[in-house]
C-alpha cells in the first residue's frame, strides 16, 4: 500500500486574512504535523495540476463556471455568497484544488492499492451545481468522481462526507447519478440546514449537538455498513472534513482523532474488499489548527 498527497503552494494564496477560518494555516498545520509525527517520511508528495474548465463543468453549469472566472477580481475581494469571498489568487487556488482531486482519482486508478489525501483549499463540498457557498467555489470531489466515472468507466464511486456539516453541494449535484452512493454525516439541525430525505442513493446520518463519536460510529456500524457492501464500490471517495473534533468551535460535536482512525480503517475495509484498496480524499473543514493536523495524521497513519 501507499499513501500519496497531492497539494500546490498556490492553495494558499487564496487568502482573505488571518481572521478567517479557511486560511492558509489550516494546511501550514497537516504538514507541521505530518513532520512532526514522523509520518512524512512514509508519504509521497505530488504537486497538484489545474482542472480544466471542461473539468469543471462535470459537476458545474457552464455559465456558473463562466461567472467565477469573471467575479475573480484583480484586487480587494468580492462576495459570492454570504459566506464566500474571493481575492486575485482564489480562482487559481480553486483550479487546483479541483485538479488536485481528479490527479489523486488517475493515481489511484493506475496503481495497486493506492490511497490519494488531498490536501487542498478552498474546500468543496458546500459548492453547488451553479452556486458558491460556505467558502467553497467548485465541487472537488463530486468533480473528481464524475470525473473518475467518465473516464475509467466506473460505475460505482463511494462519497463518504464525515464533515461536521452537510455535504449540499454534493447532494445536489450527484442526487440523480445512480453510479455514485452519497452517505453524509453532519450536526443537526445545523448549517446549511439540510433536509432529511433519503434516497436509494443519499444517506444521511444526523448527529445532535453535544454528541461525541460513539454515536458516529453506532449510526455508521447500524445504518452504513451494510448499504455500502452492498453497493460495493470501486473507488471510494471521501470528503474528509475535520470540524467534527471536540477542540474545533465551528460547530458543537466532539470526536477525537480516534474517531477519525475508526473510520479511516473502516473505509480502507470497504475499499479493500471491493475497490482494490483505492481511496481519494480531499480536505473539506476543520479550523481548530492542532487538532486538524492531529486528526490528518491519524487518518493517514490508519492507511499506512
Ligand atoms: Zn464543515
């Protein structure tokens, strides 16, 4: 087995200041602690490449695409959404981060039992078909999983989102593709204030607040398990978000890394018995530095 992860330096120009949470700390904190932890001499390192506009319109409407290339401004910032402002560099950084999800999809797919972490930004996940949201642009990983779809000929992908918030973006865009199987755990009632429904393909697990990851893994172990071998995809996906962890304010859940090893391993089970092992994650949140680099590291140590 191996481990890769691809990220750019340019993710972190996409900066809107040391008083917003989705900063460039935020990656500054996985790699001091991959070093750290002394895990980084197990990992191999691989610059990111661009996503294309055709790339991007796999999971985007065309003139969605068109509206962010033109509202990227040259200077100041410029807001998409209440939540969601871009600089002169958050258009390039939004390119890679999508780029880096579909480069991780070809390594996975063109190695033996391969596990791809993308550790990127802007985040993706609250992205809709055509809209900005929660500090996401475009949908790295629904993207990369149409992507993977199309070009591999896959016909069953995985997206496991363990966020802290729901994964609207995702729902929206892959609802209807019978090739993917969307399971997503969040708090709720919580932003960005999801609907129940469930789908034979959309499985939502909601968490209430103050809840610890014993009920994460109860509802996973009772609700998931089962659907998920039974699906039995061939690549697993997952929006790997890390504002779950009880030192992380965003949100009032409280798991620790362990939680975060219970279903790195558990995914790397369902990926073994039916996807040769390969595994495409890419960083969704997680704003509390320390114990996002601490929660990284206990992912990747499990797939190690
Ligand atoms: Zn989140």
């Amino acid at each position: 087995m191996s481990v890769v992860i691809f990220s750019h330096s340019a993710c972190n120009k996409h900066n809107l200041g040391s008083d917003h949470p989705e900063q460039p700390g935020r990656l500054h904190a996985i790699f001091d602690q991959l070093l750290s932890s002394g895990l980084d001499y197990a990992i191999s390192h691989q610059t990111a490449t661009s996503a294309t506009d055709e790339q991007l319109a796999l999971a985007h409407d065309r003139a969605y695409i068109r509206h962010v290339i033109e509202k990227n401004p040259t200077e100041g910032s410029v807001w998409l959404d209440d939540d969601t402002a871009m600089m002169n560099r958050s258009l390039e950084a939004a390119r890679l981060a999508a780029g880096a999800a579909i480069n991780a999809v070809d390594w996975v797919m063109q190695r033996d039992n391969a596990q791809a972490f993308c550790a990127i930004r802007p985040p993706g996940h609250h992205a809709e078909r055509a809209q900005a949201m929660g500090f996401c642009f475009f949908n790295n990983i629904a993207i990369a999983a149409k992507y993977a779809i199309q070009h591999y000929q896959l016909s069953r992908v995985l997206i496991l989102d363990f966020d802290v918030h729901h994964g609207n973006g995702t729902e929206q865009i892959v609802k209807d593709d019978a090739h993917i199987l969307f399971c997503s755990s969040f708090e709720y009632p919580f932003y960005p204030h999801p609907d129940l429904t469930e789908t034979t393909n959309i499985l939502k697990l909601p968490l209430a607040a103050g809840s610890d990851g014993v009920a994460f893994r109860h509802g996973v172990t009772t609700k998931w398990l089962d659907k998920i071998a039974a699906f039995a995809p061939e690549l697993v996906m997952v929006s790997a978000g890390f504002d779950a962890h009880y030192e992380d304010d965003m949100a009032n859940l409280k798991w620790q890394e362990a939680d975060y090893a219970w279903i790195a391993d558990e995914l790397k089970k369902i990926a073994n018995r039916s996807a040769q092992g390969r595994i495409v994650a890419c960083l969704e949140g997680g704003y509390a530095h320390s114990a996002l680099g601490r929660s990284v590291v206990a992912m990747l140590k499990a797939w190690l």
